[in-house]
C-alpha cells in the first residue's frame, strides 16, 4: 500500500550531506518526493511510495551520514497523492 509521510529531522543535520543521503537512499528504494534545508536548521522531507519503503527511509533519519547528530524525527503520515515522479533535492 502506498503512503506520503512528512519527515523533519533535528540536530546537526545541515552541511553534513543528509539531503543527498535521503536522495541516493530514496531512489534506490523507488520512493518520489523530495527533501530541504529549513531556515531553523532542521532538514524536511516530503516522500510517498509503498509503506516499508518509507519505514526504511525513516529508519535511515534516525541516524543520518556519519557526520550527522539526530536530536529528533517527527513523522506525519497521510494519503499518497501521486504528484511526485523520482527524488530531488529542493529549497
């Protein structure tokens, strides 16, 4: 069954290659969306695919490429929309 979930990860997550970490990750995994910076500090991510996809990707938020420190992950789930076609990186 496929799903969108929101992703917004805290800590030191920005300037440490998160955002093409997500990417390469989601791609392999087929999942559409993309992911960002925030002003705060925090990265966001926008994803939908099939449910254990997005449960890997998630997964992967929790600890982040090696130079990462995941403070926190706060998901919202919600009904996939289709409007997404691959994975980029955006503002």
């Amino acid at each position: 069954m496929d799903a969108r979930a929101r992703i917004t990860v805290s800590g030191l997550v920005q300037g440490v290659f998160f955002r093409r970490e997500i990417t390469d990750l989601a791609r392999r995994l087929g999942v559409a969306g993309w992911v960002r910076n925030l002003p705060d500090g925090r990265v966001e991510a926008l994803a939908e695919g099939q449910k254990s996809k997005l449960e890997e990707l998630i997964r992967f938020c929790y600890v982040g490429p090696s130079g990462a420190r995941v403070r926190n992950v706060e998901v919202e789930w919600s009904v996939c929309t289709g409007e997404f076609h691959g994975f980029k990186i955006t503002r």
